[in-house]
C-alpha cells in the first residue's frame, strides 16, 4: 500500500511538471528566416561594439557582418557602442 502512494504521487509529480513545459513550447512563435540566418552564424562572442550605420549597436564587428550576409545592409559606422544606446549619464 505504502509503495503504491508513493508511485502515485511520483507519477502525478512527473505529469505535473511536464505540463507546463508542454505548454510553453506550443505557445513558442516560429523564427523568422533572418533568425534562423543569424543562429547559424559562426563568430567569436568577444565583446568589442560598433555602432552600425543603422543606429544599432553590434556586440562585434562579426556580430554585424552575419547580419549583412543574412539580409541586411549595414556598415560599422564607428568603434563603440552607438550613443542612442548608451545611457544619459555616459552621453556628452
């Protein structure tokens, strides 16, 4: 009798923890081909910014390259992060 509450309560555990994940997976969006792009980019993941001519900060400059080679058209337009994305207090 003992042995059989505790496989209940042991299954019932299992079923309750596996349905939550369950339920977050098939609420997940599918990426987007430019997502799926930058995924399979190769790069070093060594912070050293830039901001690109799109006003966005890349956390390097392979980070920005893997975004051109998957559709987008962007330059490093300077070395550090771009000013908009710095806070007010590091800004001039």
């Amino acid at each position: 009798m003992k042995f059989s509450l505790i496989f209940l309560f042991a299954l019932i555990l299992a079923v309750a923890t596996a349905l939550p994940a369950q339920r977050k997976s098939a609420t997940k969006k599918p990426k987007t081909a430019f997502q799926q792009c930058t995924d399979a980019c190769e790069f070093n993941r060594h912070l050293r910014p830039v901001c690109g001519t799109d006003g966005q900060s890349y956390p390097n400059p392979g980070i920005l390259e893997c975004h051109n080679r998957c559709g987008h058209s962007v330059q490093v337009a300077s070395d550090g992060f771009c000013r908009k994305n710095l806070p007010k207090s590091f800004r001039d």
